[in-house]
C-alpha cells in the first residue's frame, strides 16, 4: 500500500534520512522502532508532506505523494497523528473533530463521523464542549487519533502514540491501535514501547542514524535484541 523507496530528508547539510526505503502492506500494522535522533518523526513528516525529500518516492498504492501538498496528501488517504498530539488547544473537543474533517463536504456523514468517534471515545463525549488543552494526555491522544480518523484515511500515521502517558492509558491506546486495524485500517506506527509494538505489529523495521537496518516480522530477532537496538541502537551515536 504504502511504498518509500531511497528517500533522503535533510535539514540544511544534515541528512536525517539517508536513502530509506521500506513498505506497509494494506490491512496491517507495520511498525517502526529505534532510538532518538534516528529518523522515525523525520520520515512521518515527510511521509505527511510537512517536510520535502531531497530525492526518493513515496507511493499509495502507486501514486506518487511526494511534491504533494499536506492539504493533498490528506485528501488521498493519509493522516497522521503526530507526535506530542498536537491538538488544537482553544478549540473544544467537538470543533478539533469538525478540524480533522475540513476537506470534506459530505456535511451529513460528518456529523454522523463526530457521532461515531463519540461512540469509540466515551470520553470525548463526555468532554465535547471542553477545551482540549484541558484535557489530559490520554485523552488529548484519543483526541488527536480520532481527529485523524475524522479524514476517513486509508493509512494512518503514528508518531509515538504513547508518549508521556501512564502505563494503564497506553495500554488503552493500543486497544484501540488493534481494534482500527480490525476493523480495516491500515496503520503505520512510529514507537519507542518495544515490547507493546511488537506485540500488536505484523512487521517491523528499525531505523538507525536515518538508514534502515533491519526487516522483519515478530518473532524474527529475539525481543531482548529488538529492544536493545531500539533504545540504544547498535551503531555509534552521532550524539
């Protein structure tokens, strides 16, 4: 579905990506793991529009995203949740759903979208009119999950879904992480919680100083290793 072929990302002279390439089938859960500094947000940014490759592909199910505008990258099926949330803060939580849906012009199925997210998100509900900087963590990322979901994606991005939150919120939102892809979404997951990541992924890669250095499926390096190269990488730091 999702298909990145040596693509290269750089801030200034620095290359954060440096000819990555790798996939996410349809219907799965692919999951990218390693350490700090070593690519992952760089690549959702890019992958999202938000940041220009200097060479490489990124395809949709063929179609080429990259000198694609967010706005259009949105409108072909992809959304992100981005890292630290990043909900609309003075705006409720009803009116950052209503945001997540801001190119769409099926005024009816909105509404009854906002209705469904209510359903998945008890909490949401609850909290409808609330500003959701006054929300907590947890429920700022079910915020900014069912914000996305709001764009009716094919392939949602996730950047580090579970940082910063209490170990029972994270465990909550990857249930919700396995029942989306139950239910048909393709996801593909940036995340430092080895052990819950391989637990619910089909497959994995991990990223190392911008190159990617390993392919697999669970099961395929043992976990204690998975962990240790995902925290630590096995690669001298660049600091």
């Amino acid at each position: 579905m999702l298909e990145i072929a040596d693509v290269v990302t750089a801030y200034g002279k620095i290359e954060a990506l440096k000819g990555v390439s790798l996939g996410a089938s349809q219907g799965r859960i692919t999951c990218l793991l390693g350490p700090n500094g070593a690519g992952k947000t760089t690549l959702m940014l890019t992958i999202a529009g938000v940041l220009k490759p200097r060479r490489g592909s990124i395809k949709l199910e063929g179609s080429e995203l990259v000198g694609l505008s967010p706005a259009r990258i949105v409108g072909s099926g992809v959304a992100l949740v981005p890292e630290n949330r990043l909900v609309f803060p003075q705006m409720s939580v009803r009116e950052n759903l209503l945001a997540g849906a801001y190119q769409r012009s099926d005024s009816g199925e909105v509404a009854a979208d906002v209705e469904r997210m209510y359903a998945r998100f008890p909490r949401l509900k609850e909290r409808r009119e609330q500003l959701a900087g006054t929300l907590s963590g947890g429920e700022q990322q079910m915020l900014a999950v069912a914000r996305a979901l709001m764009s009716r994606p094919r392939l949602l991005l996730m950047d580090e879904p579970s940082l910063g939150l209490a170990p029972i919120v994270v465990k909550e939102i990857f249930g919700i992480i396995a029942e989306l892809n139950r239910e048909g979404v393709t996801i593909f997951l940036v995340e430092q919680n080895a052990h819950l990541a391989l637990q619910v992924a089909h497959h994995f890669y991990l990223m190392e100083q911008g190159c990617v250095t390993f392919s697999g499926n669970p099961g395929e390096l043992a976990e204690d290793e998975v962990i240790k190269r995902a925290y630590l990488g096995t690669r001298r730091s660049a600091g």
